[in-house]
C-alpha cells in the first residue's frame, strides 16, 4: 500500500487521526465509582455452555416438539406423500432447524464466532423451502384455496407461538444484543418447528397451498420476529 | 476474567484497571466529549457486569469485550438521535456547549471530518483497527461478522478516504 504515494499520505493521515484520540488514562475517581457499582453486585456466576452444547439443547427442544406433535397430530399428509416428497422434506426442514439452532446459540454470545452470517442463514433455509415445495409437489389449486388454507396458517401460528416461548427460555440466559437478528432466528427456529408436524398434517399436498399457506405464514412469522426483536432492542430493556 | 466470574472483588479491580483505558480510546473514536466517553464507559462496564457468564475462557476476551462495547456506543448513538429529532432549535447556543469536543489542527479536523463522513459501519472498523488497534480477526469477532467483511469495509473506507484527499488535493492547486 505504501508503494503509492497517495497511499502513503492516507497511512500518514490515519496514523495521525489515531493518535488524536485522546488517550487518557481512567481516574481514581472514575475507576472507584465503576468498582462500587459492580462490586455491590458481584455474585458468583455460571458461565454459559459451549456452543456446541448451546446448539444441541436447541435441536433437542426442536425434535421432542416436533416428534411429540407429529404424533398427536392427524397424519393425512404422511400418506399422502411420495417417498421422495417425505425425504427431502424432511431433510430440509432438520437442515433450517439445524441452521436456525445454530445462528440463535451464536447470538447469545457477544463476539462469538460466526461460522454463516445470519443473512446467509435466513436465504439458504428460504430458498430451500421454496425449491423444495416448487419441485417436489404439483402445481394444482383447488377452488376452496382460502378456506382450506386458513386452517393450516392458524395451526401453524398455534404451534409456534407457545414454541417460541420454550426457545425464549432457553435463550434468555444469553447476552442477547442483536435483537432484530435474534428475533428473527427464534422464530426462524419456531417457524420451521411448526412447519415439521403440519406437513405430516396436512391433506393439500400441493406446491401453490404449500408455498401459500406454509411457507408465507413462516416467512410472515420471522418477519415479526425480527420486527418485535429491533423495537424491543430500540426501546425495550438493554442488555440483561 | 474467570476469578472475575467466581465473584473475586480484587479480580474486578484489576479488570476495571486494565480494560477501562483502551474501552475510553475506543468510546472516544467517535469524538465524544469525556464526559459522554465516561458515561458510555460506566453503561458498558454495567453490561459486561450483567452479561460475565457469557464469557467462555477458551474464547479471547478483548473481541467479547468490545463486542458490548460497540452495542453500548450503538445504544447510546440512537438514543441521541432519538432525543436530536425531538429537539427545537433554538437561537442561540447556551454558553459552555462549544468547548465539548477537543480542537485539531485546521488539517486533521478536515481529516476528522472526513472520516466522520464514512458510513457508520465502515467507519467502526476504522475506529476498531486504527484507534483501538485491534487486529482483522479481532474486529470480526467484535462485529459478528467475517475476516472478509472486515477487510471489505475497510477497504471501501480506504477508497472512499483516497478519492476523498485526491479531490481535496485538486482543489488546492
């Protein structure tokens, strides 16, 4: 970089600006007040899991949900599928609840490393979904789109709500500071939890109903996340 | 950092002697009075207080600190444009405002300037690598992001910077 003049007169300057910042030490009586607050506080703590463990602790939650509901559930679209359909399925859905677990236990750490930045996350899993109903199911629409679809969105937002609640208690222990983030992963995870049982559920095995009334309610509900996370980040309580 | 989190008070101490001083330097990338350093610094030790069990010892610590440095500096900055589009202007500027922020040279305040200009985000990078002096992968722990982000920014900093001190350079001659 110094072989350019330019460059070398924009090193100079930087090298200057950084050292105008005033660098000047703390003083006792700052330092004593810090002390004071925190010592008056200061309680043994038990630091976090690893991330690995963080992580498994999520896809746990995920898979007892979402094997416990598919059991209890109706099971129409489990016969209604093909094999192929019921695999790739699957396999996309534990790979979005993989992905989410793991962008949610990164998040509870401050500058923790980030193996997939959270916008990778969100369009891999996204695009997934789609070219997975897109490909695997036809393309027919029934007459009765609204009402048969009405159903499946309002179950869809039964399971996930009291879901998201379960991920939040397990998240909360965490140094939660990206809230849009972070509410977009939580239900990220909750939406994909949700998405699990009803495709067992489900009796409209077609790709427009699929991509309507599954996809669209778990894409509207990471959106809220995501929103309620930044307004709760903006103006709700700071970091615990 | 780990006698700290089994509550050792002499453990704090040292911590608050040693991380205070760069954490100051940091807070003042952003040309705040030492009076707002002070308060960012006092609201940043307050949450690194409430959120020591996330730290891991077998991760580095300065990146973790700054890390809630950096939201404490982000917090406080949307809160002063919260409070700044709820102002009235006035017509005159009470006393005693003017002497907040240190004076520079007449060049190193255009500099100040410029860089004042950059993108927040390119502009934190900056701050992280040039003031705080922190390396590539310390910044990207800090930010979340990636090494690659990080040399993105800086690099978009950089060009922004050069063809900023090019154009002032032509209109000097």
């Amino acid at each position: 970089m110094q072989d350019n003049p330019r460059d070398a007169h924009l090193e100079r300057q930087l090298e200057v600006w950084a050292a105008s910042h005033p660098d000047t030490g703390l003083s006792p009586a700052l330092r004593q007040k810090v002390h004071g607050v925190l010592a008056s506080s200061l309680t043994p703590v038990k630091p976090l899991p690893s991330q690995s463990r963080l992580i498994l602790a999520f896809l746990a939650v995920f898979v007892a949900c979402a094997a416990g509901l598919i059991a209890v559930m109706d099971k129409a679209g489990f016969h209604l599928m093909t094999g192929a359909q019921m695999g790739w399925m699957a396999a996309i859905l534990a790979g979005g609840g993989v992905l989410f677990s793991i962008s949610l236990a990164g998040q509870m750490v401050p500058g923790s490393r980030r193996a997939l930045p959270f916008s990778v996350v969100l369009v891999l899993s996204g695009v997934a979904v789609i070219a997975g109903i897109a490909l695997l199911f036809p393309w027919r629409a029934s007459s009765d789109f609204i009402s048969e679809g009405r159903p499946c969105a309002v179950m869809e937002l039964m399971i996930a709500i009291p879901a998201a609640a379960i991920f939040w208690l397990l998240a909360r222990r965490g140094a939660l500071v990206a809230s849009a983030g972070l509410g977009a992963a939580l239900t990220g995870l909750t939406a994909f939890l949700a998405l699990t049982p009803l495709q067992t559920q489900c009796m409209f095995q077609q790709a427009p109903h699929l991509l309507v009334w599954h996809g669209a309610t778990a894409a509207i509900l990471i959106g809220l996340g995501a929103l309620i996370g930044d307004c709760l980040g903006r103006f709700g309580p700071r970091l615990r | 950092m780990m006698r700290y989190q089994r509550a050792d008070p002499a453990a704090l101490e040292e911590l608050v002697r040693r991380i205070s001083p760069p954490l100051l330097r940091y807070f003042g990338g952003s040309r705040a009075s030492r009076n707002d350093r002070e308060d960012l610094l006092q609201d940043c030790w307050i949450r690194i207080h409430r959120s020591r069990h996330t730290y891991r010892a077998s991760e580095p610590l300065m990146p973790w600190i700054y890390a809630i440095a950096r939201h404490t500096r982000l917090d406080a900055y949307r809160k002063r444009r919260r409070l700044e589009s709820r102002e009235v202007l006035v017509a005159s500027v009470p006393e005693g405002l003017h002497q907040t922020v240190p004076e520079l040279p007449r060049g190193q305040d255009d500099f100040d300037q410029l860089v004042a200009s950059l993108p927040e985000t390119q502009r934190e990078v900056l701050v992280m690598l040039k003031v705080s002096g922190m390396s590539l992968e310390e910044v990207a722990f800090a930010t979340s992001s990636t090494v690659g982000a990080v040399k993105q920014k800086a690099h978009r900093a950089y060009t922004a910077l050069r063809r900023a001190l090019g154009k002032d350079r032509e209109h000097a001659r």
